[in-house]
C-alpha cells in the first residue's frame, strides 16, 4: 500500500487555531504560524511537473513531448550569461515570434527535421547539472519519484555516453556524468537525513543507516534501470523515423526507463516508503519545532499537536505500511523529538523572560513545565493505545487531562502568561465552533471556496473536530484502517 498521498494532507498543526493560550505569548509580533516548518513545501508530486529542469518527469512522457522539449530548447529557453543567446530572444521578441509552445504544424515541421538529422551525442552538462541538484528540496511525497528519476536520468545518460564515444574522450565523458551524479545523490540524500535528524533527534548510527540505505536504494533502481535497457532500445527502433533521434534523447529514454524497469526486493535496511512515511512525520514534528521558537505553542498544544503525528506513525506501524526496522526508528527516536521541540519553546520563554517590559511580573514568560506535557501526552496515547486507536477518544482524553494539569500550572505559576485565562478560555471552546460573526470577511470567503471544492471549511469548526477531520483525511490516505474514528 503506498502512502505518498498521506503527504497532501493538510497538516494538522498547520489547521488547527490553538486559541487564546497563545495570545500575547508570541515573542516575534512578525512571526507567524501559518507556513508551518518555514521552508517550502511542495505541494505537488514532481512527476505533475513537466519544466526544464526535470525533463521527462511527468508520467506518459510521449514522442511528441521530447520534441517539445527540444523545440523549447531553440525557441524559448535561453542563457542569462550567454550575450548571443540574449539577443536572439529579443530578436524574437522583436519579431513577434516568441512563445511557449508550439502549433501542432510547427512541432509536426520540427519533427520532420529531426527525423532528418538526427540528434548527436553530446550532453547538456548545465542542464543535467540543474536536473539533479533540484532535488535536494526532495519532499516526503516526491521521494519514490525522486530517486526513480535520478537512477534512470542516469542510466540512460551512461548509454548515451557509451554508444556515441570512445577511449579517453568516453573516460572523460563519464567522470562528467559521475559528477554531477553524485553531487546531486549527495544533496538529495544530505538533505532528507538532515530533514529527519534535525526533528526526529535521529543518533549518529541511525543517519548513518538512512544514508546506506538511500545509497543501496539508488543503486538497486540504477542496476534495474540498466537491466531495462535492450528493451527498451527494441521499443524505440520499433518507433521507424523518430528512432533516429530519439535514441539520443536521454531524458526520454529516462522516461521508457521508469516504466520498463521496476527493481526487485530491496536489500537496503529502510524501504523508500519507510523513508517516505519518516519524512512525513518530521515535517510534522519540525511545524512544532517552528512554532515553538516563536512562541506559537504552548506545553498543551505541543503535547496534542505531537501525540497527533505519533498516533499517525503508530497507524502506520500497525497496519505494516512500514517495515519493523523503520518501526524502531520512529518509536526510538521520539523522546529526542519531543525535547527539541520542547527545548525551543523553553528557548524562546527565556528569551522573552529577558526583556520583560516595564510592569510585566517575574515568570510572565515562565520556564517549561515538562510535566504538563508529558502529562498531556501520556493521557493522548495511553487512551489511544487501550482503545484500539480510537483517536477521537484519545484526544478527548487528551483534552481532559490537560484542563486539569494547566489549572494546577495555574495555581503554582499565577503570573505566567500562557495559563490563567488564556488556557482556561482554550479548553472551555475547545469543543465550540466559532460563531458566525467571528468568522472575518476573508475567512468567510475562503469557506465558501473550501466548499465549492468539496473540502469542509476549517474556520468553521472547533478545535476538536480539527483534530477529528485531520484524523480522516489520514486515514483515507493511507487507505483506511477499519478503526474507530467516530467522534
């Protein structure tokens, strides 16, 4: 069962308005929570994306869509550092003759002339270079598709090299190719540890062994992708005329790569899904870290909103949408997670605690109390864990608890902002939808959007059923899982 489209589920952090509680807390009057991690996210799959710097990616990448992509090459595309090429776009600017695509009688003209000439041997090493280094913003949901395209662009670069030169010309060619290659392996790989290192709390020899088997993953696809070769080669002389050129189209034959090779079972210790599945789970846990740093949580939301993403990964073990190995990673590494998350929000009170403002009373900007969390997040997944994953319940349980521990925080911390009324107002709406006339005239707007498209508009909900419809959309996500969600 994959799980890439858990990776287009809003998050629920990111939904969820934790309320009053975080009201005059913020230590950054500029800082805001809506962006989540504050970095971007993709929210699309790669292979939706068709632009110059992933040629081929979309699937069903026709005969048609290579010349296009050559016609784009001459026509539109040019190079900023290139004077010459400058000019001839201005030129056809000039002319009237600049556009982005071609006319079915244009790419039918271009086409005859290819099949006429042909295409060379040699290698867009700029081009390649952009391709691959893209992908060190590899995303979660984009991963499976990443490391596909990576071993195939590679692969069939190496045949293009090794049909067209020889000797030490072929030597230099292909210490090219391995450079760009492992220059953009190496970000890729780098970057997606790097995502779960720095928000799971990942040790030394578990990034190590994300790293291997990253490397053991991409070479299983380029041993198989290699594999696929005669094949595909037959397929293409199948194709008449256009084989005189498309034989020397890499990203195309890139493409008939991913679709005739499929590697066998993987020896590396974690699974692309596995890795898939981590990275979702440390966007989750990193939107907290952020949040956090600027005050956007507090101990209760934090312990809610994190038992939230450990409920998912305990869904996921469950139901074997990872494997064992992966399990252990996940369940391991939490504690680490948890504290960085913690550590940040404990990190930002200090700093605000600092430069109180004239009048502000000592412990305005209290410590963390790790008790309220643990407390709150025990209560979460100890009733998650003996209902059966009944989430609904749990966060109820959750909910419950946490009113009375913050009211405890209360009588021992009078003066700390984050408890008092402003907690107290959090858990008396946490269950209420806003009235109407609270809901701003934007927001009023993006509701009636959120409807036309058949998606159920969050402002209008309580805080509580957030959670519940973050919890469906996960669950059809991952397929469903027969359990209880009734809230």
């Amino acid at each position: 069962m994959n799980i890439t489209n858990f990776g287009n589920i809003p998050n629920i952090t990111n939904q969820i308005t934790t309320g009053a509680p975080q009201a005059g807390l913020r230590c950054d009057s500029s800082a805001t929570t809506t962006s989540g991690s504050g970095m971007p996210k993709s929210s699309t799959p790669l292979r939706h994306l068709d632009v110059s710097g992933r040629q081929g990616y979309r699937e069903g990448y026709s005969i048609r869509d290579a010349a296009e992509s050559l016609w784009k090459q001459e026509n539109v595309n040019f190079n900023i550092f290139d004077p010459a090429s400058i000019n001839r776009m201005q030129e056809r600017v000039r002319s009237g003759l600049y556009k982005m695509t071609p006319t079915d009688d244009e790419l039918n003209a271009y086409i005859d002339k290819l099949r006429q000439t042909g295409l060379d041997g040699t290698v867009d090493w700029s081009g390649l270079s952009r391709e691959l280094e893209a992908f060190k913003s590899t995303t979660p949901e984009e991963l499976e598709d990443g490391l596909d395209y990576l071993a195939s662009r590679y692969v069939s670069v190496m045949d293009k090299l090794e049909r067209n030169y020889t000797g030490d010309e072929l030597t230099a060619q292909r210490a090219k190719l391995e450079e760009i290659y492992q220059a953009g392996k190496t970000g890729m790989i780098d970057n997606y540890t790097k995502l779960l290192r720095d928000n799971l709390g990942l040790s030394a020899s578990d990034a190590q062994a994300v790293k291997d088997s990253f490397s053991t993953l991409l070479a299983e696809k380029v041993d198989a992708y290699r594999g696929a070769l005669d094949k595909v080669s037959e397929d293409v002389d199948k194709t008449g005329a256009d084989s005189v050129w498309l034989k020397n189209h890499d990203a195309y034959i890139a493409a008939q790569l991913r679709t005739a090779g499929t590697a066998g079972q993987s020896q590396a210790r974690y699974s692309a899904q596995d890795l898939a599945a981590a990275g979702q789970i440390a966007q989750s846990y990193q939107t907290e870290i952020f949040n956090a740093s600027s005050c956007g949580r507090n101990e209760a939301t934090l312990a809610l909103n994190l038992s939230m993403a450990d409920m998912k990964a305990e869904t996921m073990i469950q139901k074997g949408l990872v494997s064992q190995n992966m399990a252990a990673l996940l369940r391991g590494s939490r504690a680490q997670g948890h504290e960085r998350a913690l550590a940040a929000l404990d990190q930002a009170l200090a700093k605000r605690e600092s430069s109180l403002a004239p009048g502000e009373p000592r412990g305005t900007f209290a410590p963390v109390d790790r008790s309220v969390f643990q407390g709150i997040y025990q209560a979460v997944m100890g009733a998650f864990q003996q209902n059966g994953g009944n989430a609904a319940e749990a966060i109820r349980a959750g909910a419950a608890y946490g009113q009375k521990v913050t009211a405890q925080a209360t009588a021992q911390n009078p003066n700390t902002l984050r408890w008092g009324i402003n907690i107290e107002n959090y858990w008396k709406d946490f269950y209420t939808a806003p009235a109407d006339k609270e809901i701003t005239a934007l927001g009023k707007q993006i509701n009636r959007l959120l409807v036309q498209i058949g998606q159920t508009p969050s402002q209008n909900s309580s805080t509580y059923q957030k959670y519940m419809d973050n919890w469906r959309d996960f669950l059809t996500a991952i397929g469903g899982s027969g359990l209880d969600i009734r809230a």
